[in-house]
C-alpha cells in the first residue's frame, strides 16, 4: 500500500518522553508525505517543519530531578528573550554554593548551548573560572535535553526562541523514516 498526500500536519500535547522533559506541544507539518508498507514502513517528507514547546515547570522538572555535574536543584524560568536559571552549584568536597544565572540561547554547531548574560554566585557577579565551570555544566544539561527531543535526522535545528513561560525549538528538513512493520502498534499495522 502506498500513501501520497500534499500536506500533513500532527499536533502532539503533554508528550512524555523517558529521560527528557515533558514536552508541553509538538508539531510536524510537511509539504509533501508519500509512504508505504510492505516487510516496513517508510515515511518520506519534504520541507518538514517541527517545533517543539517546553513549559518552564516541565524544564524546571526535568533540570532539577537528577544532579549532573556538580548542578543540583536546577529550577528554570523564561522571560522575553532570556532564561533564568538558579540552583546549586558543588565546588569542593561538601561545599554547595547558590548561583542564579541570565542566558539568551543561541544556535551552535547543529544544537544550542547557552549565551550567559550574568552568572551570580552567592548574590555576587563572579569572572573566569566559575563562570566556565557552571557554564560548561549547565550546556551540557541543555544538550542531553536536546538529544532526548523527538527531531529525526535529516532536520536541522533552526532557532530557539524564549518566551514567558516556555521555550520554543524549531527545526527543518527532509525526512525520510523507515521501521519494521513489527515494530509498529497494532493499529498502525492495518
């Protein structure tokens, strides 16, 4: 069986996916599908559009439930343009110091890291060291929330844009996804 249509779109809410964050909204439109089944499925699209919105409770939750790097209880906000992140931050033996932290995010080599603003630490602007350090962790937090996001190969991060309350990924390409027909729930078997 074949399937061609000229425009698709799929619109997902409240998607929990295991090891990354709620995401609150997930939508996937392209211009052109056509698919198939046989011993697979194959579903092939052009000008896929997919963007994803993350609420800052479900960010909040998703940071803060399993301490990475030195970072524990991560608690994330977003404003026009800017994220607020706040948490404790391990620098020696048993010593825990709080820190709040103002960032744009910004595209970078295919994924998106962080573009501190200010970086406080125990209500003082720190230089340097700390800020790398914290820096550095809090990315690398931000890439495995990107890595655990439902975008295929093929599609290629765009922008990420901060809003009240929520942060918005998009990204586009072309798809072409292929699996197993056994590999598929019942229902989509026929």
């Amino acid at each position: 069986m074949m399937v061609r249509c000229a425009e698709s779109y799929l619109v997902v809410r409240r998607l929990t996916l295991e090891g990354g964050p709620v995401i609150d909204e997930l939508r996937v439109g392209a211009a052109a599908v056509h698919g198939g089944a046989g011993g697979t499925f194959r579903v092939m699209g052009t000008g896929v559009e997919v963007s994803i919105a993350m609420l800052e409770q479900d960010l909040s939750a998703f940071a803060g439930a399993t301490p990475v790097d030195g970072l524990s209880a991560l608690s994330i906000g977003c404003g026009d343009r800017i994220l607020r992140v706040s948490g404790r931050y391990k620098l020696r033996g048993p010593l825990m110091v709080p820190f709040a932290i103002e960032a744009g995010v910004e595209i970078s080599g295919g994924g998106a890291r962080l573009a501190f603003r200010s970086i406080r630490v125990l209500g003082a602007p720190i230089p340097g060291f700390g800020v790398t350090a914290i820096g550095e962790a809090l990315n690398r937090r931000l890439a495995e929330a990107l890595a655990a996001a439902p975008i295929p190969a093929g599609i290629i991060l765009t922008a990420v844009a901060v809003e009240p309350g929520r942060v918005v990924v998009s990204a586009r390409g072309d798809l072409d996804w292929t699996a197993p027909v056994a590999a598929l729930p019942d229902a989509a078997q026929g």
